[in-house]
C-alpha cells in the first residue's frame, strides 16, 4: 500500500493510502486503456485524497512551497510563484 503525502511549507495537508482512493490505478488504466492508447511518459490525473484547500479554506500563496510523496516512488517540490501582472485567486 502506498501512502500520498501533501505538505505545504512543511504542514501536512494530505496523508491518505493509495488504496483508499474511490477508483483504484488499475481499474483507472484499465479503462483508459479501453478508450486510448496509453504510451509510456503518459499521465493519468487520479484525482486527490481529502485535505484539498477548499476544504481547509487555505489557498496557495505566492512563495508557498510544496512537496508531494508517494511512499516506494519518491517526492517532488515546486516553489508556487505568482504570475507576473496576475492577482491572487484570479483563475483566468
């Protein structure tokens, strides 16, 4: 079982298993496979555990720092940085 880490300037935001997902990665490649051809270097978005930032009322801020884990695959961080001339919270 794999446990996905979140932290947000080293605050854990999500700590959930793999397994506890509503749809598991096999049956997510196993569908999409049906559909389109999947080559290697392909990405499959499966979605997110709990502990998003609409639940929390917390966003990502200009400088904010983010690490995501995922037990036997490794980790990544990104700095999130505002866009120039953009407003915090502006979607478009």
């Amino acid at each position: 079982m794999s446990q996905l880490r979140l932290l947000v300037n080293g605050e854990v935001m999500q700590d959930e298993l793999a397994d506890d997902m509503i749809l598991d990665v096999p049956r997510l490649i196993e569908y999409l496979s049906s559909r389109v051809e999947l080559r290697p270097g392909d990405v499959i978005a499966t979605g997110t555990p709990a502990g998003t930032g609409a639940e929390r009322g917390r966003f990502l801020r200009d400088g904010d720092v983010i690490r995501a884990e995922i037990d036997g695959l490794g980790c990544q961080t990104n700095r999130v940085a505002l866009v120039p001339g953009s407003a915090p919270g502006d979607r478009s």
